[in-house]
C-alpha cells in the first residue's frame, strides 16, 4: 500500500515550526504518524504545499502531516475502509463530544459538510480519484472529571471534565491541540482503555493483582503499568503510580512523585519533584521542588526549582528559572482565549488553561505568566521590576537580548532568516 503524506506548511506558534517536527508524547509528529502506519503500507511519497500527485493505481493512504492519530482510530477507519471497497474520507460528527469540545476549538484544518466536519486523512483503494465519501468514525468519548472549582470562584463551579476519546485524532494547528494530543487525548485516553480492559477483561484483572502481591507492591505501583526502561536509578523513597512509561538511563531522586506520566530517556528528576499526567521530553532536567500538572515539556529542557507549570507545553532547549509560576484561571470568570491555527486570539473552549513557551527560551526567575499566555521560541526575558508579570503574548521582536551589548552570544536558530535580512539590508 502506498503512504502520501500532504504537507501542511504553516507554522505553529509560538514555536516558528511546523506540527510535524513538534513532540507529542515524546516523539516527534512525523515519526508517531510513520510508526503507526507502518504496518499498512510498503512505500511512502510526501508532497509539498501545491504539489500534486502522479497517478498511480494501487491502495492508498493520503493525509495531512499535521495529524495526531492513535492506533485505535487508524484500526477503525482501515478496517471499515477496506471494507467499503471505495475512496473514503475521514469524518466526524459535529456533536460527537471529544471533537466539538476538544479537537474543532481554534482549529483551521476541518472541512465542514453539513452536520460532519471532513478530516485530511483519506484510503482510496484504487489510487487517488476525485470524489470520496464521508467515513464517520466515532471517537467513543468517556467523561472524565479533571479539576475541581470552588463555587465562588466562576460561573463553571464543580469538578471540569474532559470528552476523553477512545479513539483519537486531531489537528495540530495551534499550542493548545498539542497539550490537547498529549492529555486529553493520550493520557486520559491510555487510563481510559486501561479502566475499561480491567472492568471487561477478568483474566487481564487477575494477571494485574498478580503482578502486585508477587512484587509486593499495590496495584499503581506494580511492572505491570509502571514500565521502566535500562540502565534507570530510582531512589527508594520515589513514588511512581500507573499508568507511567520511564525511557532508559532516568535519575529519580528521593521524594519524588509521578503518577500517570510519559518521562523519556536520560531524564534527571531531583528530590521532592512532583510529576501528575506530564510528558517531560528526552534529556528533560527537573531540579528539586519543580512541579508539573499536566504539562508537557519537550526535550532537553530545564525548569529550575520550586516553579509550577499547570496545563502549559515547553518547547525543547528551553530555560524557566526558578521560583516561576505560570498561572492557569482568571480570577474572574473571563473566558480564556489563545491564538487559533491562523495566529487569531480566539475562544479556546478552556475553562482552565496554563500557558506556552517555544523552543530556545531563556526565562528568568520569579516571573509570573497569565492563562494562555504564549512566548515566542528565542526569546530571552529577564526578570526586571519593569516585567515580572507576562499578562500578555511576547513576540521574538520584544525579547530582552535585543537590548543587551552581548546579544549575538545567544543563538537564535528558529529566526536565522530574520538575521540573515537585517544583514543584507
């Protein structure tokens, strides 16, 4: 079967970079896309912006490279595909729950078609055609609470919940669907079918309990979904409850408590670090104190000690100092807006939302960041009486180094061209 892939080629912000090279549990998009249809296909074509393809005439998977799809999904539309015997598209219903709470918000990317909005992800079992059908997949949503308001605190009192799919894809075309991808639609998700397989499955009970009294430990803490990779140190004081996937050559040091998180390879987590439905990226250093609530934290980052980040996305070889707060709820009931797939500040469907770094970020200690606050990859803030508080988007053209004498000691690869024009003017 033949594999082509359609460039999508704007840039997510603030990261200056397109979604496929964006980490979503820990692995780059475009590799997560291969490795899971690598069992469907035999060749592989990938098209630029305005390409088109030459016809061919065998069985064919077409989608958008801005995709996050898990393997449940792709097995339900290959199997129904395959059965139809013609050119489908993927679609979902307007009123199923996870897309119209999590996937549709500040998304570009879905072609509307009545009561269905129309996915870039197509079969054709004869080679591309014009004209395909709508292949409606439901996404078998499960409602799942996540955060708990005081009723004094806004017009949504009580415990939020999340529309937690069973089956999951979404376009990645703003910050906001990569912490989507990566919680709502991976970590709850990998707890959901992990409840549901306990309460259908009496023999993959059992195998659970088992695994527990033979090691001696309660069950969120046994080998069974607590999987450690080679060559790990883990202090015996750490507390690691499952789901929980751990990379090789991981330091976890005394005090430590992770539950439910994806820690990738040659991750250092110090004393007393707190770690709850987080992703923390290959070579990811966490020093004491620092704590994650589901967030991610793309590779090879630091955040320094005693900072909180609740719902936000890191981008990789990024600095937060110590002591930073990024906040997650306005204090009035505002409605929370971040910037859509077109760069346009617009409702994000969140009630409760942290805030997002790019990549290459140098972030001074102490400051505090308002809800869905985003700063743009290169940026360097200093903590100043002047700015503490980041109560809005910073662009790469408002960072602090600009104004510094040592300004070209900081290397600023996801704006070279920029350099490059100023250069040559």
């Amino acid at each position: 079967m033949l594999k082509v892939i359609l460039n999508a080629p704007n840039h997510v912000t603030p990261f200056c970079e397109p979604a496929r090279e964006l980490r979503i549990q820990n692995s780059p998009l475009w590799l997560h896309q291969r490795n899971l249809l690598a069992p469907y296909v035999t060749r592989e074509m990938e098209l630029k912006h305005g390409e088109r393809v030459q016809p061919v005439r065998e069985p064919t998977i077409m989608y958008r490279d801005n995709l996050f799809f898990d393997k449940h999904f792709v097995e339900a539309f290959m199997t129904e595909a395959i059965k139809r015997k013609r050119p489908v598209r993927a679609a979902f219903r307007a009123d199923d729950p996870a897309f119209r709470e999590h996937a549709f918000p500040l998304s570009t990317s879905y072609t509307p078609a009545g009561s269905l909005y129309l996915a870039d992800f197509w079969y054709y079992p004869n080679g591309p055609v014009a004209g395909t059908e709508p292949l409606v997949i439901d996404m078998q949503a499960r409602e799942i609470g996540y955060y708990h308001v005081p009723t004094y605190m806004g017009d949504q009192s009580g415990d939020l919940v999340f529309q937690v799919p069973l089956r999951a894809l979404i376009a990645i075309d703003s910050w906001v669907h990569v912490f989507i991808a990566d919680m709502v639609f991976s970590q709850f998700a990998r707890g959901a079918r992990f409840e549901k397989r306990l309460n259908e499955d009496l023999g993959f009970k059992f195998k659970i309990i088992g695994k527990a009294i033979y090691e001696g430990r309660q069950i969120l803490e046994c080998s069974e979904l607590v999987k450690v990779g080679k060559g790990c140190i883990i202090d015996p004081s750490a507390v690691i409850h499952g789901p929980t996937i751990i990379g090789d050559n991981v330091t976890i040091n005394a005090g430590a408590v992770i539950e439910n998180c994806v820690i990738g390879n040659n991750v250092n987590v110090s004393q007393d670090v707190q770690l709850m439905l987080s992703v923390v990226g290959d070579g990811a250093f966490l020093p004491f104190r620092t704590a994650l609530f589901m967030t991610t934290v793309m590779e090879n980052t630091m955040v320094a000690q005693n900072t909180c980040l609740q719902m936000c996305v890191v981008g990789r070889n990024t600095f937060i100092g110590a002591g930073s707060t990024f906040t997650d709820y306005n204090l009035i009931p505002l409605p929370i807006r971040a910037r859509d797939g077109n760069g346009i500040l617009s409702l994000s469907n969140r009630p409760v939302l942290g805030g997002c770094v790019g990549h290459n970020c140098r972030i001074g200690s102490g400051m505090v960041v308002y809800p869905a606050r985003t700063i743009e990859s290169d940026v360097v803030l200093a903590a100043s009486a002047e700015r503490r508080v980041i109560d809005r988007d910073v662009t790469y053209e408002q960072s602090d180094h600009h104004h510094w004498k040592q300004a070209h000691l900081h290397q600023t690869p996801y704006h070279q061209s920029r350099h490059k024009e100023t250069e040559s003017w």
